[in-house]
C-alpha cells in the first residue's frame, strides 16, 4: 500500500515538479521542537519535498537580473504552494490520511525579529534525498545547484523514504567564491554563513521602513511580514551567481 501510494504521489507530480523526494518523520529527531513535523501534521508519518528550478537566464541577464531573480522567485513559490495544496487533497482522497501543505515562503514563523519557516524547508531537502548543504549555507541539488525553489507536504500516511546523499559537502574543494564576493559580508572569520546579516542586507520592501519604525510595529512583525510585505524584493544574488554549481 505504502509502496503504491508512493507511485501515485510521484505519478501525480511528475509534470509539474522537477525534484520529489520523500524522508520519514524519524529522520527529523534533530528538528526544533516547535518546527518538527509532528508539530505540523497529527500522526506525522512522512514529509514530501518538491523543488522547481528557476532558470538560469535570469542570473546571466545583462539588465535585468534582480528583476528577473524577484519574478522567477516570487512564481515559483506561488506555483509550488498550488501544487502541495492540490498534492495534499490528492493524498486524502486516497485514504485515511491527513495532509498539509508547508508554504515555500510566507507565512513566517519570527523568534526574536529572526524569520523561521514553518519548518525548514532545506533541511527537509536534505533528509528527502535532494540536495546536501554548501558553504554559502544553501542546499545544493545534483543537477540544479541552488536554483531549486522548495515546497513540501507533511501527511500521516507512511510512505518508503528516498535514500540520502552521500554525507559530503557538494561544493568543489578550494571553492570559495561565495564568501569572497558577498557585498553584506554574511560569512565570519569561520567562514560560518550568518543568516541575519545577509537578510538585512538583501531583502527590502517598501513597507517594512514605514511599518516597521515603531514599537508598536515591531510587535507585529510577524503579521506585517506575512500580509503586506511578503512579496518583498531580492536586491542581491552574487553568490548564487558566482558559484560554479549553478553553471551545468
């Protein structure tokens, strides 16, 4: 039955995804209590990740990059939340299951003014079988790099676990591009990616300064960030051009 239903999930999503990996419950021990799978969906069994590359031409366009990396971005989450909301109807219909779409993007979930997703969606990546984690602290797919935008779907239903990548950093050796290029400075002396110093810098939105500048303001972040400023701009996206794995 398990076996089956695996079939079906990987027969109803081959013509709108490019990477489907599928990881057990167990393999999320190590998940913040709050953000573990269980927290999301009663009788979590199985979390099912699905990526959808964005192309390569927008990190080459002479002009207009950063136009192209906010349009690719933005419809690319849109279209990966339809198709885990259809996948999770999909999988309730085939049985006593329960299903629930994880959001590619918003909404957020903020501890301390830090954004979180609802859960991890690279680490999830890595424990379905899709990707390792580089330096630049991004998840890196055999055949896509990091231009695989990510969504999943946590259901009740047990299904067979796809088999992990080899537990091996996916950059090349003496690669350092990343930290070399990056304008916010985001890696320190460790060469350790600091998450926070490379969002402050990056992310913009026209509401956030008007509001976010009061006290008032800041207690809502969480709300203003998943309403108002949710399509938020790219305004950087150096390393994910510079880096050799984004080439093939």
């Amino acid at each position: 039955m398990a076996a089956t239903l695996k079939q079906a999930v990987k027969k109803f999503l081959r013509p709108q995804v490019a990477a489907v990996g599928f990881a057990p419950v167990e393999r999320f021990d190590d998940a913040p209590e709050a953000h573990h799978p269980a927290r999301v969906c009663k009788d979590a069994k199985t979390v099912i990740v699905l990526g959808i590359p964005v192309p390569q031409g927008m990190l080459r366009s002479p002009d207009y990059n950063l136009y192209g990396v906010h349009r690719t971005y933005h419809s690319a989450y849109t279209m990966l939340d339809h198709i885990a909301l259809n996948l999770s109807n999909f999988i309730e219909a085939k049985g006593k299951f329960l299903a629930i779409p994880i959001p590619s993007y918003a909404p957020m979930v903020f501890h301390q003014f830090e954004p979180w997703g609802v859960m991890s969606l690279k680490h999830a990546a890595v424990k379905a079988g899709l990707g390792r984690f580089g330096r630049s602290g991004q998840v890196y797919h055999p055949k896509y790099g990091s231009l695989l935008r990510l969504a999943a779907v946590v259901t009740s239903a047990a299904i067979p676990g796809d088999k992990l990548l080899p537990d091996e950093l996916p950059c090349p050796s003496n690669c350092r591009a990343c930290m070399k290029i990056c304008p916010s400075k985001a890696f320190d002396e460790n060469g350790s990616f600091q998450k926070m110093t490379c969002l402050t810098y990056a992310i913009k939105h026209a509401i956030y300064p008007l509001a976010l500048k009061t006290e008032e303001g800041l207690k809502n972040i969480e709300r203003v960030i998943n309403t108002a400023g949710h399509n938020y701009w790219i305004d950087c996206d150096e390393c994910v051009k510079v880096c050799p794995l984004n080439k093939r």
